[in-house]
C-alpha cells in the first residue's frame, strides 16, 4: 500500500471531530434562545401582573420560570434580553454567577480548538502553540489568551495569528466570554455559535475585532515579493473546520417569538443530541475524557431547564 494511503487512513476524521462541534454550538444558540423567551415571560410586565392578581396556576407558572431561569442544575443565571432581564444578566455577570448557554457555548470552543489541534499535529512542533493547546485541553483559559499574546509580542499578531488560525478567533472568544467584562460578550458569542459580526472597539472589543482580520488557514511561509496589498474588499473564506455556518439564516419569526413548550421540546432534542455527540468516535482520544464528561453534564442541565419550562407551560395553561 502506498505510503500517503497508508498516512491518509490515521488522520482524524474532521467529520468526526466536526459533529460534537456543531452540536454544542447549536446547543448553546438553542439555551439562549429559550432563556431569551423565558426572561421576558417571567421578567416582562403582564405575566408577574396577572400572577399577582390572579394567583392559581398563573402565579405558580411564575414561580416555577423564576426558579427555572435561576436553577443552578438547569439554566444556571440565565436572564437574556431587555430592561430587568438586562439588568440581572449583568447583574449575574459581576457576580460571577454562572450561565448554561455560556457553559456550552465555552465548552464548544474549547472542543474547536482541540478538534483543529487534532487536524493538524505540525501545530505541537511549535512550543509556542504547543503551550497554548496544552493550556486550552485543561481549561486554562486565561493561561491560553496570555501565551497566546506572548507569541504576538514576540513574533508579531501576523505571525501569531499564521500559527494558530482557524483557533485564535475562538481562544479570544473564549475568554471574552469567561472574564468580567460584560461588553464583549456579545462578539464572544457570535463567534462561539457561527454568527460572527464586525464588533465595535469603543465597547471593549478591540480583541475581537483582530480576530475577525483574519479567517483564513494561515499566512504563506516565504510571501512574495511585492508592494504590499491594499484592505480586502471582500469576506476572506473561512477554515474548513468549523461548527456552524459564518452566518446562519437568522431566526424566523415563528422562532423568536415561540412557546415555552416549543422551547422545553427543542432544548430535550439538544439533550439527546449532545448525549450522542459526548459518545461520537471522534472523542475516544483519553485526552478527551474530562471534555465528554462536561458535555455529558451539560446534556443532563439541557433536559433539567426543558422539565422546568415544561411544567411553567402546563401550570400557566392551567391558570
């Protein structure tokens, strides 16, 4: 057999290692979503005023979204959205109260970032990034951003960003999405779930606005000779590996605005799907145990916030 077949058959399947990935970003989109429909039911105006008035299985149904927004075993801190809702996500975020849509979101890029690692091994013969893998498969997030910085300062972002492109962008996202600077969650989280957007500096964004520069595999080892090319015009194509499209159709109208049993049966479906995607091929790495456990757990909190929502829209329909 040839030697380059022989070599093809021992790469990792990037199929494989694709599917977990898309699984959780869909996941983490799904949790926020749901949160997102939750909190203006249960932090809205008419719901908590026709619970107070009416009582019954209105006011229980209150009760039980309060609880389910807040249930550390189900959707962690998870208020989303607008006015009280805003105010206590933010609230959470100072607190260091922990959300499931952001656990998720994190545990996606953290497996992203392994999946590339995996793809493509002439990444460990660099200490550099070598550090900076080994840092991110134990879950040192800060640990990641500060020597993957150190590698900026010493060999220049464009350097930086040759070795670990496609990952950068989600190392940067990654720890946006885990410090306690709440303005830059927002690009965090495009790029966590696929719908990355230009961000805007003024609101703290500055690193993930250099993550968007470049989406591209990698620049060439000895570029030519030449004056050197003016700003792209266009969208630069983006890696191969990745979990979900740049920019997925946005949610239709019938999503957004939804039910709760609607977003209780989806969130079960992400259960039973992250189940599957914790037991994929792609993970028999023993490298990967602790990140199937995690998502394993995070499948089990998926099902608890779908019982919660469940009950909340059989207690309101009661009411």
């Amino acid at each position: 057999m040839p030697d380059a077949a022989t070599s093809a058959s021992t790469a990792p399947d990037v199929d494989l290692l694709d599917a977990p990935c898309r699984a959780l970003a869909e996941a983490a989109d799904a949790v926020g979503e749901a949160a997102r429909y939750a909190s203006g039911l249960a932090l809205g105006a008419r719901l908590p005023a026709a619970a107070l008035t009416r009582g019954g299985g209105t006011r229980r149904g209150w009760r039980t979204l309060l609880r389910t927004l807040t249930e550390p075993a189900g959707f962690g801190w998870a208020p989303r959205g607008r006015g009280v809702a805003r105010a206590g996500r933010l609230a959470g975020i100072l607190a260091g109260r922990e959300s499931l849509a952001i656990s998720i979101a994190v545990c996606g890029l953290r497996a992203r970032i392994r999946a590339a690692g995996a793809t493509r091994p002439e990444l460990l013969a660099d200490p550099g990034t070598a550090a900076v893998l080994r840092a991110v498969e134990d879950g040192r997030q800060a640990e990641a951003v500060r020597l993957f910085r150190g590698i900026e300062r010493e060999r220049g972002a464009g350097h930086a960003y040759a070795l670990l492109a496609p990952s950068f962008a989600d190392i940067l996202a990654w720890d946006a999405l885990t410090d306690t600077n709440p303005f830059n969650d927002h690009a965090g989280w495009q790029i966590a779930t696929g719908r990355a957007e230009t961000a805007d500096p003024l609101l703290g964004l500055g690193a993930a606005v250099r993550a968007f520069c470049d989406r591209g595999t990698g620049l060439p080892a000895s570029p030519a000779a030449g004056p050197e090319p003016g700003p792209a015009r266009g969208p630069v194509e983006r890696p191969v590996l990745r979990p979900v499209p740049s920019r997925p159709p946005r949610p239709s109208a019938r999503r957004r605005h939804g039910s709760l049993d609607g977003h209780a049966s989806a969130l079960s479906s992400h259960a039973v799907r992250l189940r599957g995607a914790a037991r994929t091929a792609g993970w028999q790495d023993p490298r990967d145990a602790a990140l199937r456990a995690e998502v394993e757990r995070l499948a089990t909190r998926c099902a608890t916030a779908a019982s919660g929502l469940a009950l909340a829209a059989a207690q309101l329909q009661d009411g």
